[in-house]
C-alpha cells in the first residue's frame, strides 16, 4: 500500500476533550447512587490506561474527586473509560471502529446493566454514562480483579473454567431476561447485534481467510497430496463460507445473548483466588445472537493448544453444562423446556464445531503473532498496520512462519483442526 492510500485524519485534538464538567457531575451521581448518596463534584482527571492494550479503542481512567453531601473530605473514586481513537487514524479504520464502540456503548446501557441483575455473581462490569464514541464503568481491578501476566500465551483447565462458567451465567441470565420480559433478545436488540468481524465484506476476516488458505495449502499433511491441494484451491473456499450462516441466530438451537469474543485478554480474574468468586468478561463489541456452542467452542479454541483442548474437552464441557443448569435453576428456568438440554448442547457443539477451528486460525493471524509483531506495527507503521489487518496479511504470515518454529508449529496444528473438519471429513 502506497503512502497515497493512508490518510489519516485526527478525530479528537487530545484526551481532555473527552469529558464536560457537566458529564462528570452526571457520572458522578450514577456511581453514588449505587450506595444511596449524593455528593458534589470538585475536579476530575483524565488518565491513560497504559496498562491496557487494543486494537479497537483507547483506554483511560476517569478520576472523579468529590465531597458528599454534610461532609467536608474529600473523595476520589476511579473509573474506566473506553473511547474511539482522538490520535491520528486511517479515516476508513475510524468508521468502521467507531461503528464497533457505539454497538458496545449502546449494549451496555440497554442491556448489559439489566442482564447484571439476574445472578449473584459478578461476570460483567457495571456501566454508568454511555456515548457513541466512548463509555464509563467500574473499574475492575478497584474491584479485586486483575488481567492475567501479559506473557500468558494459554490458559490452563484451572484458568480456562471460571472464564467458561462467566460465560454460562452470561447465557443463563440472557434467557432468564427473555422469559421477564417476553421479548427475544436477536430481535429486541437486532440493530445493536450486528455482525462486525465475520462477514465476506468484513475486510478484516477475508484477508485472515486469504492468508489460512494459503498456510493450509503448506501443511505437512497436504503439502505433496495432489488431490488435497485441489481441495484446498477449490472446495475449502467454499466450504469456509458456511461459517458466515453459523455466526446467525439458528434456526435449529436455543439461541442466547453471546459475549463470543471470550479469550485471555478479555477476562479478569479476582486477585485472591475463591470458589465462590469468578472471572469478569470484558469487551463486549462483538456480541451476537447464536447458540451457546458458539461462545463454548470459541473460547476453547481461543485459549488452549489444540493438544490440550482435545485432552480436557469432556471435563470442560461438563464443568461448562453444569454451572449452566445451575444458574438456570437458581433463576427458576427449566434447562430442557429451554431446549438445552445435554443433549442439545452436545449436539450444538458438533454442528458448530468449524466455526470454532475457523475463527481460532484466523484469530491467530493477529493474537499468535510472535515478538509483539503487530503492536509494534501499529506504534511505528501505521500504515503497513493497517494493511496487514485490512489489505494483505498472507506474505508477513508465512514469512513469521519461516521465521519462528513456535509460531509455525502452532498455525499448523490450528490448521489440523480444520482439515480434519473438512478435507479429511469428506473423505470418511
């Protein structure tokens, strides 16, 4: 791409644009009135959040100092606030990211807070002011929660079940609101659920699409295998495409409110570890509409060796299934009157189970890559960033591959996941 192509624009002059005086004294009285109390605003801070790193959006702290009413200390609480970009940003980046933070903000506000009410366990942080370009909620780590160590690269069993079990509480509390309010959440909220990474005019997932045929076509397996590589050429293309109809309601499963973005650096965990405490997800930008299978598989997927997810997948989805009835019960809802029943869910699971080794290869065309490749792209090549993420990624893709034995090995065996589903399937 020539340096023609990337025009950057600046969407905001700085970071303390962000905030009215009047906002703050509004958030200030959303986060008081969780505990009965007024109070008086007396400044406020903007802060970046240099321990969070996205692609999506940028990050901040919202420190509020205030008094409360008959008294004369002063307080401060902290809050934390994603935004879309104010610094300099591709203009064709801008609108499509800016598309992603107001479906956030406005899930939040709408629903996020109200589906909160429906368990005992924190699995989702509370959301106090709300704009297209930006929200404000709690601040999880204020709250005893920490993300896992930034060279965390999988999560073990003990690591991935409470991020599994979030999500079943998630999915529970999604039909126990369905059943309140007598509505189903895919058409109440349909213009908020819209896809935003998996779709054939999503540029983002087509050129991931490119640069896994292109890996798959040098997979030991195949490599030399003259049928194989017409396979790959011409049917798994096609093939591929049947995940653009699996990121949709079913027409055929129990469909929930899912989070479907469940990795490692979306989960916070309580700082000290209790049984009756679990993990709190974060990023809810690409949230749909689907079987619960969708979020189960992808987080699977997403975090564990494919070695290891095969190893312990029984366990984990009898951990997943159970905490699932349980929450159910607890909010008087009937699992098999629901249609997800084991049954169901273990059929689910085998229906979608190419969604989840699609997704996962893709995913590792950016989460995977070796030596904070892409974060360094995006701080010192923005250009060349966005043409990896938008443009073409097959070429850097195969060259890190030559480059980094782990990096291949691991694409390889991610790929394996998905010849076993479709070329070597067919061939049973």
């Amino acid at each position: 791409m020539s340096k023609q192509d990337y025009k950057p624009v600046l969407t905001r002059t700085n970071r303390f644009e962000l905030f009215s005086i009047d906002e703050c004294e509004q958030i200030l009285k959303a986060v008081l009135k969780d505990h009965n109390q007024m109070g008086i605003l007396n400044k406020f801070q903007i802060l970046p959040a240099i321990e969070h790193v996205g692609f999506l959006g940028e990050y901040y702290h919202l420190v509020l100092s205030y008094r409360l009413e008959n008294e004369t200390e002063e307080r401060t609480t902290r809050l934390f606030v994603k935004s879309m970009v104010y610094e300099n940003a591709d203009m064709s980046y801008y609108d499509e990211k800016s598309g992603i933070i107001k479906k956030e903000a406005r899930l939040y506000e709408l629903l996020l807070n109200e589906l909160k009410k429906f368990s005992a366990h924190v699995w989702c942080a509370k959301c106090y002011f709300t704009r297209d370009d930006l929200f404000v909620m709690q601040n999880i780590e204020d709250l005893g929660y920490r993300s896992l160590p930034s060279e965390t690269k999988f999560l073990s069993e003990e690591q991935l079940r409470p991020m599994l079990r979030a999500l079943a509480t998630l999915h529970a509390s999604s039909v126990a609101y369905e059943r309140k309010h007598r509505v189903t959440i895919g058409v109440e909220f349909r213009q908020w659920l819209l896809e935003k990474s998996i779709d054939p005019d999503i540029e983002w997932w087509t050129t991931g699409i490119k640069a896994i045929l292109a890996v798959t076509a040098t997979h030991p397996r195949v490599i030399n295998d003259a049928a194989a590589q017409a396979y790959i050429a011409n049917e798994l293309p096609r093939c591929l495409d049947r995940v653009y109809y699996m990121a949709n309601p079913s027409p055929v499963h129990r469909n929930v409110f899912l989070h479907r973005d469940a990795w490692g650096g979306n989960v916070f965990y309580p700082k000290e570890q209790s049984e009756n405490v679990g993990c709190v997800l974060v990023d809810f930008q690409l949230c749909r509409y689907a079987p619960p299978a969708v979020d189960f598989l992808m987080a699977s997927y997403l975090n564990v060796e494919p070695a290891q997810r095969k190893e312990m997948m029984e366990r984990i989805t009898s951990d997943y299934y159970e905490h699932l009835v349980s929450e159910l019960v607890a909010m008087g809802v009937d699992a098999e009157r629901e249609q997800l029943s084991r049954s169901d869910f273990e059929q689910s699971l085998k229906d979608f189970s190419l969604f989840g080794a699609t997704y996962n290869c893709i995913a590792a065309t950016i989460l995977r890559l070796p030596d904070n490749y892409l974060k360094k792209l995006k701080d010192e090549q923005a250009g060349e960033f966005h043409s990896f993420c938008n443009v073409d990624r097959t070429k850097s893709v195969l060259s890190l591959m030559d480059e980094h034995g782990d990096f291949r090995r691991y694409l390889y065996a991610c790929v394996d996941d998905l010849l076993e589903l479709t070329y070597y399937k067919q061939a049973e």
